[in-house]
C-alpha cells in the first residue's frame, strides 16, 4: 500500500495516534481544494500536519464549481491585474508542473451573429487578445494554450453544432484551462499530502479550536479527544465562521444545469454566451466527461444560515436556460435540464454592491482565539493562498519550516511524481487515463473485484476497479463518497440509482 493510499484503516490508525497523542505542528481544518493545498504545502515542507474535515473531500464548495481554471480574463475588466495576472501564474503551473494530467486547454467560442454590434464585437476579441498577454507573462506555452483568433461560420457550427445559423457570422475562439473535474482534483491533491506525510481525516468535526488546540469528534464513532498544535488554521470556506465568528462572510451562490452532451450535439468548444447587459459575465456550456454538458454560472445573493448542500432556485434555473436559447438553434427546456448543482462562494464581506462585483481576493486573519483563517479566494489560486497561510503561521508561530516546494510539486497521477509505479499501456480506457493520468494503470493492477474493467452500468464509462479504488486508495467511506464525489455519477438521478449497488458492494467487500 503506498503512502498516497487512504482508507478506512489508514484513518482508523491516524485517529488511533492522535488519540495516544501524536506530535503536530499545524491541523487545518476543511477539506475542500483550500484545506488540502494546506495540507500538501505544510507536508512537504517537514511539518507534522493533519487535516480535519467533518464530511467528506471535497464535500463543499469545492466540488460545485464550473470545473475551469481561469486566467484571470474577467478580472482585468473590473481594473484587478495583481488577481488576474496571479490567476494566468497559477493556471500555467497547474498545466505545466502540478496537474497537467487534470488541467487541460478548453477551446473557448463566443459566435458572432450579423445582429451582434461593432462594438461587442470589439470588446470580446479585445478581451481575448489581453486574456493571451496574461498567458505569455505567466510563460504558459501556446503549445498548451493557443492563442486566439476568428474562426468561419462552418468551423463554429462544427465546434457547438447546436448554435443559432440564422444570422450566424463566425466567431472568436480562446482557450482557458479545464478540470476534468474538480472533487477528483481535491482528491488528488490530498493524496499527495499524504504521500508527504499528511494525516488525511474525513468525518472528523472540529469544534473549540484556539491557536494551539482543537477538539476533534469522530462522527463514526462519536468518540471525542483532544489535539495540540502549533498552528490551527481555519480553512472550512463557508463554513468558516463556524470555527472563528468574528469572520464576516456573504457567501453568493452560483448555480449549474447538467444535459446530455448530445442536445447540444456533442460539443468540442465551450460556448461562450454574454450575459445581456453585463461588461464581464458570461454563461458557459461546456462539454465534459460522462457525455454531459455543464451550463452555467450565476451569482446571488445568498443570505442566512449555510446548508450542507445548497439548492438551485427556479429563476436561477429559468435565467440560464433564456440566456443559453439566445444562441441556440434548439430551444431548451427545463425537462431537457437532467440534474443541477449550486455551490456557495466563500466572499469576504466588504459591504454594500452586488455579490457579482465583490472581490475574489482572499485574505488571512488571525482570531482573537489565535486561530488563523483564510477565507475568500478562488480554486484557481489555492495553492498561492496555500503558501500565503503557512508563510504567515511560519511566521506567528515560529514554525521549523522548510521552503514552499508546490510550485514545481507534481501531484499524484502526474507523470513525474513519484508513486507512478505501473507505466500505461495502450488497452486502457481513455476516459480512465483521463481521470487518473499516470495512475491509471494502477487503478486496475491493483483491482480485486471481478470483472474489473467493465463499466459499473450499461452507457456509463466509468469501470468496476475505479469504484474499489475509491475505497482502498482515494479514502471513500460510504456510497455517496464514491457516487457523488470520486465519480461524478451522482449529478444525474438517474444515473446515480443505477450505479448505488455497485457502490454498496464495493464498500462491503472493502470495510
């Protein structure tokens, strides 16, 4: 079992040694993409580190995101360079060093109609060609990220066979970065931590947290005990004030609608539809994995308590579909819409203004309690918020701390990361290798289940050892683990009934 592998037994071990009272330098608590940058940047600097999430991976914010990696492009309209130049830095490491097996180019189009004006016309191509700037100063090659450029009429509707022709004239094509998706990539990340030395610890609340301690309940067993640390640090998103309430949040909801790919004919671009009356929104249906579509985003307001799992509203529903049908030769109704999912953004409250227009800075505090938070931010740059809250703990707490070393640090399934041991071979699925890249091989070498490289149900292309791995390497503990976050399955309803006995096999035979 190599050091990347979390498991019930693993955990059970942790937990076992916390309790006997292993040494700590820091726990971080929350395990969405945040949290583990945390824990990945702390370990592989020779802290003792463990993190705490009272769910599951990835069970938050950080898996209900549009799946992108941004450049940056949008925050140049509203006059922000330093986040976006970050943001290109940061896509361009992920692409190149980090992830290249998760993070991939993802052709952009924006049609061009006869009715659309000069001066939109202008704006989009202008942003386009700045969006290109950003790559060239970030160094990302245009072997990874092509530049821009118009594009015919026939090459658009080859790209997004469901656009508009009437009046169809062309279209501009860009390229920004995409997950393959997003809780695989937390997954992934946190696995590494562990490779470093991490401990990894789901269903684990975390509750009277100071500067040096916290209390930790195992949410299996119920059985509560205290941990000391040299530095606690408060990455639950949302959630966050939960742990610090002087922690002021206004958390905004964006919202996303699940199709089959082939209502929009099987798309290779993203089309890319400008929010009337909006300088830098823009709806998005992008192609992903499982022969789906992902239309979104939007941005409300999303007042009062915070639930586990947020909900879609019916305008939010309605705005994307109107939007969408503007630049459609089909017109999509709300029974074409398979399934949906909202995600909350963790913003830091400035005041008055629209949720759309608040900064998506992060900051670091300290609590009066001594715990440091990091809220706001965006997945794009979590491993510069990463280094930025252990460079500050290091610095408050007098931490024996190597250098950060996650810039050049290739995560689990990257080709030159270290716990690559089975080389691929041509006879694997490529929708394996595109979830798990060099670990691919593994995923099946390792399987012992019957029947390994069949699909968990019949048009479904994720096969039997993917679902056994989650539970002996990627730390699944129940079937939502599996079904919702390990896979994606569980987007569509449907789709997820099919797939809950396959699930509950794999945990049985595994626990």
């Amino acid at each position: 079992m190599t050091r990347a592998a979390l498991n019930a037994g693993r955990r059970t071990a942790d937990m076992t040694a916390l309790a006997d009272g292993a040494p700590l330098d820091v726990v971080v608590i929350g395990g969405g993409i945040t949290g583990a940058g945390i824990a990945l940047d702390a370990a592989a600097r020779g802290l003792r580190v463990v993190l705490l999430e009272k769910h599951d991976l990835a069970f938050g914010t950080s898996r209900w995101s549009s799946k992108l990696v941004h450049g940056g492009l949008r925050y140049l309209a509203t006059g922000n360079v330093g986040i976006a130049r970050r943001s290109a830095i940061e896509r361009g490491i992920l692409m190149t060093r980090n992830a290249p097996h998760l993070v991939h180019a993802m052709p952009q189009l924006v049609p061009l109609f006869s009715s659309t004006g000069r001066a939109h016309r202008t704006l989009v191509r202008a942003g386009f060609l700045a969006g290109d700037v950003l790559r060239r100063v970030a160094g990302t090659p245009s072997s990874i990220l092509p530049p821009p450029q118009r594009i015919p009429a026939r090459r658009v509707a080859d790209m997004a066979p469901a656009v508009r022709r009437d009046g169809l004239d062309g279209g501009l094509l860009a390229y920004d970065g995409q997950l393959i998706d997003d809780a695989r990539f937390v997954t992934a990340v946190a696995r590494t931590a562990a490779q470093h030395g991490a401990r990894i610890l789901t269903r684990v609340a975390a509750s009277e947290a100071t500067g040096t301690s916290v209390r930790l309940t195992d949410q299996r067993t119920g059985q509560s005990f205290d941990v000391s640390a040299r530095a606690v640090i408060n990455a639950a998103g949302v959630w966050a004030g939960e742990i610090d309430g002087s922690l002021r949040l206004r958390p905004s909801r964006g919202t996303h609608l699940v199709f089959n790919a082939a209502d929009f004919g099987n798309p290779s671009a993203a089309l890319t539809i400008q929010i009337p009356g909006e300088l830098n929104r823009f709806v998005f249906a992008m192609p992903e994995q499982l022969g789906r579509v992902y239309l979104g985003l939007t941005d409300e307001e999303a007042p009062g308590p915070i639930p586990d799992v947020p909900q879609p509203s019916a305008q939010e529903i309605a705005f994307l579909l109107e939007t969408v049908n503007t630049a459609l030769d089909i017109t999509l109704e709300p029974s074409d819409v398979i399934g949906s999912y909202a995600g909350l953004r963790p913003l830091i409250d400035t005041g008055e203004g629209r949720t759309a227009d608040l900064s998506r800075n992060h900051a670091v505090l300290e609590s009066p309690t001594g715990v440091i938070s990091v809220v706001g931010g965006k997945l794009t740059e979590y491993r510069h918020m990463a280094q930025d809250v252990l460079d500050r703990a290091v610095e408050l707490r007098r931490l024996n701390a190597g250098r950060c070393l996650t810039r050049d640090l290739p995560l689990i399934g990257a080709m030159d990361n270290p716990g690559t041991d089975v080389p691929l071979t041509t006879d694997l699925p490529p929708s394996l290798i595109a979830r798990y890249g060099a670990e691919a091989a593994n995923v099946v070498a390792t399987a012992s289940c019957e029947r390994p490289t069949d699909p968990v149900a019949e048009g479904i292309d994720v096969i039997r050892a993917e679902f056994e791995y989650a539970v002996t390497h990627e730390g699944a503990l129940d079937v939502g683990d599996i079904v919702d976050r390990r896979t994606r399955i569980g987007l569509v309803g449907a789709d997820r009934e099919r797939v809950v006995e396959v699930a509950e096999e794999f945990l049985t035979v595994n626990s």
